[in-house]
C-alpha cells in the first residue's frame, strides 16, 4: 500500500518505476517478519505492518483443539470476533473492546486458555494494527484489512491459465481490476471502488434505509469528537450522528410507542423517535447521551457511569457500539479529492469501470462524510463515500451523499 511513479509514458519510464511502500500486510508466520527484511531492507523500519484479520479464523481452526467446549464455543467465538471487527468506532476504543471480549471468553464461555492463547496471538499490536496504521496515513487514508481477494485470483490463475502465453494477457487484466483502488495516493492508478462494494447487496442495503418509514437520517445530532491522530495526539473532527435501523425498530416496535403514534404521519413519527432517544430513562442517561460519552470516555461509558453504575459486558458493549452510525466531515482538501474521484471513476472489474455522476459544486458547498462503522472493511479494499476508519464505501454514507448532495 503506498504510492507509485505515475504517468508511466514508455519504456524507459516503466524500467525507472518503483513502488514507495508505507504499509505492508502480512499474516503471523515467521517467515513474514524475514521476507520483509529482505524484500525491504531499507524501509522494514519504517512500514506500518498490519496484520491479515483474515488470518485469525484460520488460526481459530487450528487451535480450535484448545476449546473446553469446541461445539457450542467455536461458532459463538468466531461470531464474537467478526462483531467486534465489524464495529470499529476509535483505536482507543476497539482496544478496550478487545480485552473485554477475551474476559467474556474466559467468565461466560469457560475458555481460559483458548482465550489467553487467542490474547497472545492477536492482542495488542496484531489486533487493530490497521486502524492504528489508518490514523498514521495521510489523511486517515483507506488500508485494507485482509489480501484475500488478490491472493485468490492470482492462485486460481495459476491453476486454471497455467500461464500459458494467451492466458498471461488475461491474467493480468483481472490482477489490474484488483489493484486499481488500492493506492489511496496515486490519482492515476488508485482512483477506482472496489467492485465488491458497489454491489447489489450493497444497493440494496442502502435502498432498504431509504424506504424504511421512520427514516433514520430525518434524526441526526450534530457531534464534535476527538479523533486519534498520530503519535497519540488527537484533533478535534465534526460530523453527525443517526440511529441505526436495529435501534428505531427497538423503540418502533415497542407497545406503548404504537399506541401513542398510532395514525401520525411519517414526519411526527419521527419526531416521537427522536424524542425517545433524547429522553432520560430513570437515573440512566438518554440513549444518544450514553452514545456520545461512549465515544469520548469509553472506559467511563462501559463501566456503566451513564446506564445506571452497572457495567457492560462484551454483547451490552457491542449493542451499544452498534445502536447508532457516525459520520465524520471530511475537511481535508487532499482526501476530498481522491474520495470525489473514486466516485467519478466508479467501480473496476475485469479492466472496465462504471463511473458515476458527481455534482462537485454541491459536494463542495455541501460536504462529504466518512463512516466509522466499519461494516464494510472486511469485503476487501473498497474507497469510496465513507469508511471506519479507511475510506471505504458503506452504505451509511452514501444514503447521506443521496438524501443531502444529490
């Protein structure tokens, strides 16, 4: 991941390129740590090494020998896993979530050591090592979480082409598909969406929030956060805040809610929901209040310091971390830039591209939003509208891009 040369005009000018390399993925083995010296060794102390979460599961499978209970626990620890990597909201955050899940291991599912080997393996640095390299790119950029796909189609090239001298030609036409978007630097050569975000599940979802009838994006708060920026330093970021769609149905389906809003409009219904999340339950704070403070003081919010005293465990954590979406206001005119053109250019697949139509004037006046839910970080290295920290497409943002700028 990193930037290259660009506008490679002859020969000459490809004998001259080089890739500039500033994050490299790796998985667990040893070897990784030796091929990267002798691959880079030059820059080996300078990359940001992060991690293949990809690489987890497959270490669940084999270690999987350590479970008391391996069938009941294996499935409920995976989907564990898969929930907290899906939910990424801070660094400091994720971090605190990520010992709180290994302790629900060991006190609700008896998996000492399973969860004490799991710790060692993929705690602090492993775990996270993306986001953490994310705050240290420029402009928060997008960084992958997993090689997968590329490594997928370069094995199966080389089983089904054989390299054949025909078949070199097509081969590297997918590889092209696959890396067009993964250089958040280059405008030349990273300026595309993965073709596995603009898909129709992904069209689907956000037509799905669209046509919800209490519409989660007619109830948003205005937020200023501190977002971690390198060295530990943090700067201050605004953005918006709505309900997730698991949240309204939560209040939505509630008896005492369908009584008192019985025959009222789309509009006065929401208005009665966000009421509901702004009011005060008992000496608990207000849904969206607990939110916000879980954002600013998360190890003060999990220990319950706004839900009555009572601590969260890692499933209340992950409701919680859940139940509403973040967008952050993208103020950097650098990263601005390369977001409006990945939509310009659209997604890549097989060498062709399906751009889209973008009002750069109303996205300028208008602003342009990145998520930090993160639903879309393990589908591969898709930038775009939003991300959880990289700039990936989610559809939180692009239901924000079509109901605002469009």
């Amino acid at each position: 991941m990193g930037s290259s040369t660009p506008g490679l005009r002859d020969l000459e000018d490809a004998l001259n390129w080089s890739l500039q390399t500033s994050s490299l993925i790796s998985d667990l083995a040893p070897q990784s740590a030796t091929s990267t010296k002798e691959a880079f060794p030059d820059d080996a102390q300078e990359l940001h090494e992060i991690k293949c979460q990809a690489h987890s599961r497959i270490w669940m499978n084999k270690e999987s020998n350590k479970l008391v209970d391996r069938k009941v626990n294996a499935k409920k620890i995976k989907n564990d896993f898969q929930s907290l990597q899906s939910s990424c909201l801070s660094v400091s955050l994720n971090d605190i979530a990520f010992d709180r899940m290994i302790q629900y291991w060991k006190d609700e599912y008896k998996e000492e050591l399973f969860a004490t080997e799991f710790k060692k393996a993929w705690g602090f640095p492993n775990f996270n090592s993306r986001v953490h390299a994310c705050r240290f790119s420029i402009g928060k950029a997008a960084i992958p979480n997993h090689n997968n796909g590329i490594e997928g189609h370069n094995g199966a090239d080389k089983e089904f082409f054989s390299f054949e001298r025909p078949a070199i030609v097509r081969h590297l036409i997918r590889m092209e598909g696959c890396i067009k978007d993964k250089s958040w630097i280059d405008r030349e050569f990273g300026a595309y969406i993965n073709c596995k975000a603009w898909n129709g599940v992904f069209w689907s979802e956000v037509h799905k929030y669209l046509s919800n009838e209490v519409k989660s994006l007619n109830i948003v708060w205005h937020v200023s956060v501190d977002e971690e920026h390198g060295n530990g330093s943090t700067n201050k970021v605004c953005g918006y805040i709505f309900p997730a769609s698991s949240t309204i149905l939560e209040v939505t389906n509630s008896s005492d809610w369908k009584v008192e809003n019985k025959g009222s409009n789309e509009k006065k219904k929401e208005v009665s929901v966000r009421k509901v999340l702004s009011r005060k339950i008992g000496s608990c704070a207000s849904w969206i209040d607990t939110y916000k403070h879980l954002l600013s003081s998360p190890q003060s919010a999990i220990n319950g310091a706004k839900t009555g005293g009572v601590p969260w465990d890692f499933h209340l954590m992950m409701h919680w971390m859940n139940s509403f979406r973040l967008l952050i206001r993208v103020e950097d005119d650098d990263e601005h830039e390369r977001l409006i053109q990945k939509w310009e250019h659209g997604a890549c697949s097989q060498g062709k591209s399906s751009p889209a139509e973008v009002d750069r004037k109303k996205c300028r006046s208008g602003g342009v939003c990145r998520c930090r839910c993160a639903e879309y970080l393990l589908r591969g290295w898709s930038h775009g509208i939003g991300n959880g920290d990289c700039h990936v497409v989610v559809a939180h943002a692009c239901l924000y891009l079509i109901k605002y700028k469009q």
